[in-house]
C-alpha cells in the first residue's frame, strides 16, 4: 500500500527541528559540564552530600546544698557573632546574578555605615570593660574602631569577589569568611538581659537572621550564687564553657571539663548525655536532622549546709587576719553519718596579703605532721593492746629528757613530774606520752605501726573526691631512715603525714562510739525536683577499738577541755561539754624548722554525752606563743555555739522553771478556731464555743477559759480585746461598716456594746 503524504502534518518537521536543537543544547552542556566545568561541579556534589556532625549540648545538672539551696548552676551565656554581609549573595558566579549582588551590596553597605554610631555606642554600654582602677576601656570610640576594622576586610575582600565576577573568574571560594562570622563583642560573654539588650540595637533588632547578621552562640556557663562560699568542695570547670572532645563514635567526651571537687566527683551524674545532630546541604539551606535528643543532668544533693559553712568560714577568717596566719582549714562533720556539713580552705590572697582566699584543698592535699592530736592515737594502740592501764604512772622530769641522744622536751619548758596517763595527756606532755610508747614498743615497732592501722588513723578514707592524700605512717621496713628515736617522735605526731580530712574522721570515730564512717560529700541525686538515687552511709570500720579502751579515751578528751589545767580548756562552752585534743607541731618552712612556723589544731566534738558533730580547726602562722588551744581552741568553741543554736534543738521542757507560762496567750475571736490550735499543743481549756461564734479567752493556771461573746445580729457586741480580722467580721456580718485605727487589740468602739444595729452605720474602732 502506497503511503499517502496528505496525512503528514506541516509542523512535523519544525517539531522535529526544535528537538533536534534541544538536543544539540543537551549535548553542549554535558560536554561543557564534562569538561569546562568538571571541577567546580565536584566540589558542588560535595557540598551537598556533605554533612556535619552537631552536638547539641545537654544542661548540666544543679548543685544543691542539703536545705535544697542552689550552690551551682548552669546558666546561658551568649557570644554574639555579626555577618557584615547578611543578605548578600556568597555565590553570584555569573554577570547577570552579579547585577543583584552589586545592588544588594550597596543597600546593606549604606544601611551599616549610617547605624555604625548608635551600634558602637549601644556595644560601650551592654559590653563595658574596666581596668583594675575601675576605669572602663571600652567605650564609643573603641568599638566604632572595631567595626570599621571588620567592615574594611569585608569590603575589601568582596571587592576582589567582584573583580573577578566581571572577569569571568571562577577559581575563588565560597567558604566561610572572618567578616562573615565576626565577634561582634570582641571577646564578651553575655548574659541573657544583656543579650536581650543587644537584639534592640539598630540593624540587630531585625527578627531575620538574613537582615540583621546577628549570630549568636549559647554557651552554659557555671555559676555559683554563694560566690567562693564551699568553693574547694563545690569544684569547678575548665574556664566559663565546659570544653568537649569528639570521640571515635560521635559521643561527647567531657570527663575532662571538671577539675575538681564534687564537680569532678559526681561529673558522670551531673554533666548528663549530648544529643546529636547532623546537618546536611539541600537545595543551598542546611537542614538538620536530629539524631539523638540531649538528656540533661540530674541534680546532685550534698551535705554542706550553707549556713553553717558561713559560720565556719568566718570565724576562720577573724582568726588568720588575728594572726597573720598563712593558711587554715576547718571541716565540720555530722557525728553519726559522716556528712561533711561546712568544709573551709583559706589561704592568703597573692594579690591582697590582708585578705584570705579559697585557692587549695589543704583539708585533703596537705598531708602534714599532726602534732599532738596524734596522741590520741598512740595512747588508744597501748591501751587497746594492753600494755598500759589508765592508772599508769610516768615521770616526765623537769620538762626536758633525754631520748636516744636527742632531748624530748614539753611545751614551755616546765616540768609535770610523774603523772598519770589520763594527765599526760590532760597536759599534752610529750615526754610522758613519748617515754609510755616507746617502753611498749621500741623493740617491736610494726606492732605499734599495725596498731595505728588498725584504729583508723593509717587507714586511707577512700573517698570519692580529687585530692585526698592517703596517710603515711611508715615503719622500719618502708622507712630507710628509721632510728631509735623514730618511735618516741612518730609518738607525738612527727615523722608522719596525716591529712586534716583524716585527723577529723578518726575523732568523729570516738565520737560515733567507735564506728568509723566515711566522709560523705553528696547525700542524694534529684530528678526534676525528686530524688531518684540515694547515697547510704559507708562504714570503714565497725569498731575502733575495744568497748573499755574507747570508753576511756573518750574520758581522757572530756578532760582536756574540761580540766583547769588541760591544754584544751580555751574550747569550752558554756551551754554544753566539750571533747577533743590540742595540736602543735613545728613545720618545715623553706627548708628549715627554725623559721618559728607552726601548724596548730584542734579536733573534738560537741555536746560531749551525745556528740551530733566533730569539727577539726588547723591554722598554721608564725605568731608568737602559737599552740593548738590558744589559737584553734576559741575558734571551735565559736563555731560550736553557732552551730549547736542554729541547728541542735532541745527540749523545750528542760528551760522550764517555776517563772515560766508554757501556755500560749490566747486572744479574743474565734473561740472554735482557738480551740483547735489549744487541741493540737496538748494545752487544756473550758467553755463551750458554738462554731462562727466570737469568744474571749483566759489563762487560769494550766489551761485557758472561753467565754462566748453575745452572738445576737440585732445588738452591737462588745468588742474589747478583739484582733482587727474578728471585729471587722463582728461589724460587717451585721451589715454595718468598720473603720479601723492603730494596731494590736479593740480598745474602743464608737457604737456602745447592747445597742441597736442600724444597716449601714459607720463603726469606728480604736486598736492599741
């Protein structure tokens, strides 16, 4: 069949054509994509494809003390970053998109120019900088300068963009430039008002990021609303941001943002888990995809207690600027758990040699010779051991006795002559408590160091906190210098290392009836306002000593305080008994005992028949006539008053005497209400009350008599001896009105008691 050519359309051949040129375009541009343009079409499939890793960070937890009060949280801080070319193309690679690059360059260029003043003089005011004279350095000037400097580089390196635009020029970059991400506070941290300040500032205050240019940048900054209050406990974070490391599978590492304290401690529970989230490049806008939610820390609960750790902090601080002291600790434990309610660090400021500073963990770190409140110890390992008695005697001469070629000498130079063991100790005599040990133990020295172990005080605390040095009481085998007077000396507190934090843990033994608890530091983990986790109370040692010793010992430490003569007698109360021992030990300063540097101490507890806390005060100073009582006696028994009153409470009954009301002082009103509170304190009364009706109240001995006022709403009632609340209810609930005036109870009412009520009729009631 012959094909017949009517049927072909006219426009199939231009139809035909045109598909012939869009494929000759097709073919062109591939081959110029191929070729021409391979490289810069890599480099795009790359930025798409790419995508970035992004931890959102988690909050860290919050520090509470035991009351619940916020010791250190973490709050927002902002850097704020500037785009001095926001809403100006990056990528303008041909002359017709360039025609809308140069139009929008010189927009944004005039519109910054004429709003630099009023930005640099808003950054003086939000951002201000001062020297040490309190002089501000930073002012209008200054940042107008600064912002011209990053304009300048802006416009110079968008100058050479378009140089290169007009030439055709493709080899440039659009990567991330310094102009386009500049600090625009130069180096401060913002709080959260001043970052509110900051978006109000012409240019900044434009809600697009596009706009404005404004980039800021959260941080979590730690703050402590107690300043430097429990600041060695509390610890701290690398600078103001905690800094992280990425590990291998994409989580954060930032075990090595705390340094030190409970931060460091409890950094797991606190620091909580980084969310991440990756960001990936389409169509030219950054796209984040979450992968992971960030999971805030928990709460840590510790024992400090605020006020107690003021109380402590500064009766130290009055006593080092007393005796121009170098350094001093005081650390308060609760007696039966251990807990660390006030640990104190203060040291002389470098910078200020009138002031004192929290700058090192001398109550854990300084690991120092104990001086006499390691006397206790020994005198415990000889009676617990048996090879001395209480009633033991021992002559200590006239002060000085020769010990191995060396003179054992007691404080001051004055002799006791032969005394007991209760009194060698009652004195703090170091012959006669040297002259006891050594005549048990000289030629069996392992067995006195195995006892010093055994009763707590070499036994290292394993607690949780950085920092803490273990005791270094070493014998003949670990001791290359050991010599006959090594036991007399090590006796008394020298030739061993005890830190403070140890001392105070074995007294609170004796104390704790010979149940020796580790020191506890954090009592709980809170979870949006509940606990979730609670840390027991750790035993290290059951039992001391034997029931006989430890009842002795605790005798000898009444008696240091308690005697006339003992050496701890400036510790006492006059509310309650006192317990502990004084310390003083010549330390070596710059290399030479001769310096008249000493540490001093005194460890004991409080109310002795039933201790509720141990407390450790050690000062080491140059003074003259420096000695554990002398100087950290009245300390303690200033911080022991403050405590006992603000926290041990007593039985009311035991300050009754004959003078004394112990029934409350019931006013005038409602009788029924009254009898509820009277109900509930135990106090006896009379009289029957209706309910909602006024009654007038009397103490008669041991219990109060009601007597219900006349309740008729036609009659005015009598009014005397009423609060305001009961006799403006009485006026009102009888359609009247009350005018008031003075304070306290109804002296007078204007409207005379059994007349007529009249709706409407003004009231007036005097109050005294």
């Amino acid at each position: 069949m012959k094909f017949d050519k009517k049927y072909i359309s006219r426009k199939f051949p231009i139809v035909v054509s045109i598909a012939i040129v869009m494929c000759g375009f097709i073919f062109y541009y591939m081959l110029k994509t191929m070729t021409v343009e391979h490289d810069y079409w890599i480099e795009q499939n790359k930025e798409i494809n790419k995508q970035t890793r992004k931890i959102k960070s988690a909050q860290r937890g919050n520090i509470l003390s035991t009351n619940g009060d916020l010791m250190a949280s973490s709050l927002p801080n902002y850097k704020a970053y500037f785009d001095f070319m926001a809403g100006v193309p990056k990528d303008s690679r041909n002359k017709k998109a360039h025609v809308l690059y140069d139009s929008l360059y010189r927009v944004r260029k005039e519109l910054l120019l004429s709003r630099m003043d009023s930005i640099a003089e808003g950054l003086a005011v939000i951002c201000p900088a001062y020297d040490r004279s309190g002089k501000p350095t930073r002012d209008k000037k200054y940042y107008k300068e600064y912002l011209m400097k990053g304009w300048e580089e802006a416009e110079r390196v968008e100058k050479i963009k378009s140089d290169k635009i007009q030439r055709g020029d493709t080899t440039w970059t659009s990567a991330r430039l310094p102009y386009r991400h500049y600090d625009l506070c130069d180096g401060y941290l913002l709080n959260f008002l001043q970052y509110n300040q900051l978006k109000k500032l012409p240019v900044l205050c434009f809600k697009s990021r596009n706009r404005s240019g404004l980039i800021p940048e959260e941080r979590n900054n730690r703050k402590k609303p107690f300043g430097l209050l429990a600041n060695k406990v509390l610890g701290s974070l690398y600078g103001s941001n905690a800094q992280k490391a990425e590990g291998k599978d994409g989580e954060t590492n930032d075990s090595i943002t705390a340094i030190y304290g409970l931060e460091l401690a409890y950094d797991s529970v606190l620091r909580g888990r980084d969310g991440v989230s990756l960001l990936r490049r389409v169509r030219s806008h950054n796209v984040e995809i979450v992968e992971r939610e960030p999971m805030n820390g928990d709460d840590l609960v510790s024992t400090i207690d605020v006020t107690l750790q003021d109380v402590c902090e500064s009766a130290l601080r009055k006593k080092l600027i007393d005796t121009d002291a170098e350094f001093g600790v005081v650390i308060l434990l609760e007696t039966h758990t251990g807990d660390v309610k006030a640990m104190v660090n203060l040291e002389r400021d470098p910078f200020n040699e009138t002031n004192y500073v929290e700058r090192s963990d001398y109550a854990m770190g300084a690991a120092m010779e104990p001086g006499s409140t390691f006397k206790t110890a020994s005198i415990m390992v000889a009676l617990d051991d048996g090879v001395i008695s209480i009633n033991d005697k021992i002559d200590t001469g006239n002060g000085a006795w020769p010990m191995y070629g060396r003179w054992m000498k007691d404080s001051g130079g004055r002799g006791h002559g032969v005394i007991d063991v209760t009194h060698a100790m009652i004195y703090s005599s170091n012959i006669g408590v040297s002259r006891l040990i050594d005549s048990k133990y000289h030629d069996n020295p392992d067995k006195f160091i195995e006892g010093l172990k055994r009763v707590g005080i070499g036994t290292p605390l394993g607690i949780p906190m950085r920092g803490l040095r273990d005791p270094q009481i070493l014998g003949p085998k670990e001791n290359k210098h050991w010599a006959a007077t090594s036991i007399p000396w090590m006796s008394i507190g020298y030739g061993s290392m005890v830190a403070p934090m140890q001392t105070v843990t074995f007294y609170n033994a004796i104390a704790n009836n010979g149940r020796m608890v580790r020191p506890r530091f954090a009592r709980a983990i809170s979870r949006g306002g509940n606990i979730v986790e609670e840390f027991p109370v750790e035993v290290i040692k059951e039992q001391i000593c034997k029931p006989q010793t430890l009842k002795e010992i605790q005798g000898i430490l009444k008696a240091v305080v308690n005697d006339e003569r003992g050496t701890g007698k400036r510790a006492r109360s006059k509310y309650f008994s006192v317990s502990g021992k004084t310390g003083t030990a010549q330390v070596l300063y710059k290399g030479n005992y001769k310096t008249g540097m000493h540490f001093v101490t005194f460890c004991g507890y409080f109310p002795s028949d039933a201790p509720k806390y141990t407390c450790l005060v050690s000062v080491q100073t140059r003074a003259g006539g420096v000695s554990g009582g002398g100087i950290c006696g009245p300390v303690f028994a200033q911080i022991a008053d403050r405590v006992y009153s603000k926290v041990v409470t007593a039985d009311v009954a035991t300050a009754r005497d004959s003078l004394s009301i112990m029934v409350p002082n019931v006013k005038a009103g409602d009788g029924l209400a009254a009898q509820k509170v009277l109900n509930r304190l135990g106090v006896s009364y009379s009289g029957a009350v209706q309910s909602a009706s006024l009654a007038t109240a009397e103490i008669r001995g041991e219990g109060v008599d009601f007597t219900s006022v006349e309740s008729n709403l036609e009659t005015m009632p009598n009014l005397t001896g009423l609060g305001a609340r009961d006799a403006v209810y009485a006026i009102e609930s009888r359609g009247m009105k009350a005018r008031l005036s003075g304070v306290g109870k109804v002296r007078s009412q204007s409207m005379a008691a059994g007349s007529k009520v009249v709706k409407g009729t003004v009231v007036r009631v005097e109050l005294n």
